[in-house]
C-alpha cells in the first residue's frame, strides 16, 4: 500500500482513481463473498456500478454486434479500392447487416432502424469477431512496478 500512496502522491490522478476503484471493487466482492454484504450480490455490484452485461448491449431487433481486433477501414464500397470512410480500432463494437460478396454493411450500435441507407460503411467479414478482443476487459487490480 506504501507503494500505491507514493503513486498517488507523485501527481498521476490515473494510478489513484485506479487504485481506488480496484480497492473498491475487492472490498466490495470480498464482503459480498464472505456474506458481509446483505444481499448485494454480483448483480447488486454490477447495477451499483451501471454495468450491463454484452448479452443485453448485443441483443437487438436486427444485425448482430461484432468487435474488431486490428485495425480495420471502414470502406464505402464492398472492395478494397473504394474510398476510406473511417476506421475502427481494437476493441471497437458495430452492429452488422446486410452481408455481400464477404463484406458487412456496419452501423453504430445504437442505430434502431435496420436500413442499409443508414450504414457507416463497409468492412470485411473476417475482420470483424463475434466475441471482443481479449485485452479490452481491464483486470480488477494491477499489481504497480
């Protein structure tokens, strides 16, 4: 804990919210696992924290979501000669529809109607995953050099 204050104290306001928050988080789960904490439970833990599991982000009436892990361009057209729209980078989240030829039509999460008009773009089927990178889940508490 010496270590994590001189952090602190050296002016990095990061080390110190992260310290507090990965404190935080194992008192809370140790309470809760050692039945201190009422009933509180993950669930309680995850709604205090404003947590929503991918399942309830992912589901929707149309498209699936899908993460990118490299880099990848978003294209105008179903082709790699086509003009360069944007880009997404790992860990990024799009809601998919409209496969062709090998290529999704993408759209931001949050886009309700399923219409290929409101498409961002175009991106390669390959390079979009199912399931999201394995780095983008930060660990609960780090261990300081």
């Amino acid at each position: 804990m010496q270590l994590a204050k001189v952090r602190a104290a050296s002016g990095n306001r990061f080390a110190e919210v992260r310290i507090f928050l990965g404190v935080f988080v194992v008192a809370a789960i140790t309470t809760t696992a050692l039945g201190m904490g009422g009933t509180m439970g993950f669930d309680g833990i995850r709604a205090s924290l404003g947590l929503v599991p991918v399942e309830q982000v992912a589901a929707a009436d149309w498209g699936e979501v899908r993460w990118v892990h490299t880099t990848s361009r978003i294209r105008a057209e179903r082709t790699t000669k086509s003009e360069v729209v944007g880009r997404l980078k790992p860990g990024d989240s799009v809601r998919v529809d409209f496969a062709s030829e090998g290529w999704y039509a993408v759209f931001p999460e949050t886009t309700p109607d399923r219409t290929e008009d409101l498409a961002v773009g175009y991106v390669y089927g390959k390079l979009l995953k199912k399931e999201p990178p394995p780095d983008v889940t930060l660990p609960l508490v780090r261990i300081l050099p």
